[in-house]
C-alpha cells in the first residue's frame, strides 16, 4: 500500500480522490520536474505485458479498455521522502511497431511527443496521457 504524505493525503481527502484509482509509476527526477513544469504532457512505457496489465483491462489476448484510474502518483526514486507529483490522468493508448502513423488527434499528440523524446516509428511504446498537476512534494 502506498503511504501519502499528510499533505497530499489531505489533498486527496479534499478532492474525493480514491486512493484505488491512483496508479503508482517511479520516475526519474529530470522527467519530474518536466511534468511539473508542464513541459511533458505524455509519460511513455515500454509495450510490456507489465505495463499493459497495470494500465489495460485485457480479456483472454485482448485489450478491451484503459484501467478506471483518475491519477497518476509520480516518485522520483523509492527513498520515503523522494519527490512526488499527483497527477491528473487523460487515458493511455498503445503504439505497435507495424504502426506508422496515429489513429485519433489523441495520437497525433502522443506521437509528436514520442518524436521529440527520441522515440522512432519502429518503437512500440504505452503513452500515459496527463492532465493537470495537483500536488508536488519535494521538488
């Protein structure tokens, strides 16, 4: 069970956020602060099993939908007083190697962040779409 800062805790308190709609990712610090200073709009994973059990419903081979979370709990690292950002969450989608080109303007977005992180059209990648920034810690 993830532990909340009393700050943060009273912010989700707050804000009715259920903790068992926040998904937790560690993060490196760099691409933190990005996202806290709104420069990252899109966090990327690689196209695992891991990642699509953590952010899909999967039925049988199939995917059938994005995981009901709100937010995304961000930690830069596992020490206890680590930076951490709550953050908004917009969805996820996923992107396959024989995929050369976005299906949605959701996508097009992605991909143009996919780029500019390095990303080529061969990579296959899990785009985490995020939203607002609610809370940061440590930073």
């Amino acid at each position: 069970m993830t532990k909340y800062s009393e700050s943060m805790q009273s912010y989700m308190d707050a804000n009715n956020i259920d903790p068992k709609r926040v998904c937790y990712l560690t993060i490196a610090k760099v691409h933190l602060e990005r996202i806290v200073r709104g420069e990252k709009t899109v966090e990327f994973r690689d196209l695992s099993d891991h990642y699509l059990k953590k952010f899909f419903e999967i039925s049988g081979d199939e995917v059938t939908g994005v995981k009901p979370f709100t937010h995304i709990l961000f930690q830069a690292g596992y020490a206890a007083d680590a930076p951490r950002a709550l953050v908004e969450f917009n969805g996820a989608g996923t992107k396959e190697a024989e995929q050369k080109s976005p299906l949605t303007e959701r996508g097009k977005r992605a991909y143009a962040e996919a780029e500019a992180e390095g990303f080529t059209l061969d990579d296959e990648w899990i785009g985490i779409e995020l939203g607002r920034v609610c809370i940061s810690e440590g930073m």
